[in-house]
C-alpha cells in the first residue's frame, strides 16, 4: 500500500490508543523485516546529548543546551548552531571527552537488543551522528553496528580547538548515509529503516522505507511513519515482525 492509502489507517489507529500508552506502527505486511538499519545517536541510541555534557564540564551547558533543543526542534540551521556550540568548548582538556563517556554516555534500553538482533538477521547496522567521532566510535561498538559516521572535533595540543571539522554531518549528509548504505548493499529504500528524534533526522525517517520517531521533537514525530513514546527500542523489532524469542540479549 502508498503512504497516502495508508495513513487514514494509521489515524484512526493512533486516534484509537491515544488514551493508551501504547506504541503502534501502521505498515503492508510484505517487507517489514528491514535489510539496513540507519540511527541516529544522541538522545536516541544513547540517552543524552554529548555536546551538552561537555558543556557541563566546560562550564557553559544552559547557553549550550538551549541552542541544542531549539536546532532539534528545528528552529535553528543545524550547521552554524554547531559550529556556535563546538565554539564554546574551547579550551576543554581532552581527557574530558572520555570523561563525559565514562560518566554520562550510556545505551538506551533496548538499543543493543535491537541493533544485535537486526544484525543476527542479515541487516547493516549504521550509526549516523551530527555529534562527534570521539563518542560514536564508542558507541557504535557497545552497541554492535557495523560502522559509524559523526562529525570530527578539531585538537589544540591537550584541548579542543573550539572548532569542528568539514564538511559537517547533518541532515543531507545523513540522508546521504541511509542512500549510500542502501545502495552498498543492493537494497530498495523500502528495505531500509531510520530511527531519530531530532530535525537533522527527518530527512533520512521520511525517505526510509520504516521512519521511526524515538521520544522525538513534534516536527519529527509529526512526519514520521510510526514514532515510539513508550517502549523500548525494542519496538522497532517488533515492528519488524520479530518476536521476543528472536531477540539476541546479553
């Protein structure tokens, strides 16, 4: 079925649990299992979002927080409100990047269980961030992707420049993303899903076969093909037509 044929189904679904905490996604059954998973990082697969816990150490979090929510809520061009946030961190020791993994960065539920499971079943697994290298390398291991693409903080010595690298990653590049992956591995953009909560995201949701809001922004979960505010991302293979005993645990 079009998008177009299925979203009065959709809305009466959605307007049938609304009362409910329950999450829903309205799809043709063909297909459903994905061949290429695209996720964001900050505040989806991970629970926060690392510029703001460097601020923190760097003692500017409020002025660098406020500008990080209005540029995922897409108000803001998402390339110079980084650059304007990468800006006051200058000077940070680097030691406190590892720092701000060790002490703030952790999975969020569901998303190692998701990401090894789509894995075990044949799929690409994709991290694609407008944050940096520094923490979706780590990241991407702890959670079993198979590759990573984030931006480059640039080093003064033992301190960040205050600068970042380019080109910078952000919404076409992670449009980019999800079609180069696609096409790497010889599959349709309907074989493809995409999970994110920010505008930067919402490029690479709509032109996924499966776009996923996660605890999104409104603009996100306003356009997105299902969106998830109450369960794990566990739901995302549940979505998929995998069942409990599919999944890989540790």
């Amino acid at each position: 079925m079009e998008a177009e044929a299925l979203a009065p189904v959709r809305d009466a679904a959605l307007a049938a649990l609304s009362d409910m905490p329950v999450d829903a996604c309205v799809q043709p059954w063909d297909g459903r299992r994905k061949r290429l998973l695209i996720a964001d990082m900050d505040s989806t697969i991970i629970g926060c979002e690392c510029i703001d816990e460097l601020a923190d150490f760097a003692g500017v979090k409020d002025r660098v927080s406020e500008i990080t929510e209005r540029a995922m809520r897409g108000e803001l061009d998402f390339e110079a409100a980084l650059r304007e946030r990468v800006a006051m961190l200058k000077g940070l020791p680097l030691s406190d990047l590892q720092r701000a993994y060790d002490e703030r960065v952790a999975l969020n539920p569901g998303a190692r269980t998701l990401v090894r499971t789509m894995a075990a079943g044949g799929a690409r697994c994709v991290l694609v961030s407008g944050g940096f290298t520094f923490f979706t390398s780590r990241v991407a291991q702890a959670a079993g992707f198979h590759a990573q693409r984030a931006n480059t903080l640039i080093e003064a010595g033992e301190v960040l420049a205050g600068e970042v690298g380019s080109p910078i990653l952000g919404r076409e590049a992670k449009l980019a993303a999800l079609r180069e992956e696609a096409a790497a591995i010889g599959a349709d953009l309907t074989a493809t899903l995409a999970v994110g909560d920010g505008a930067n995201d919402l490029a690479m949701i709509e032109a996924a076969g499966l776009g996923v809001a996660y605890r999104a922004k409104p603009v996100v979960a306003a356009q997105a093909h299902a969106k998830v505010d109450h369960a794990d991302l566990t739901a995302l293979l549940y979505f998929q037509g995998y069942s409990a005993q599919d999944f890989v645990t540790d």
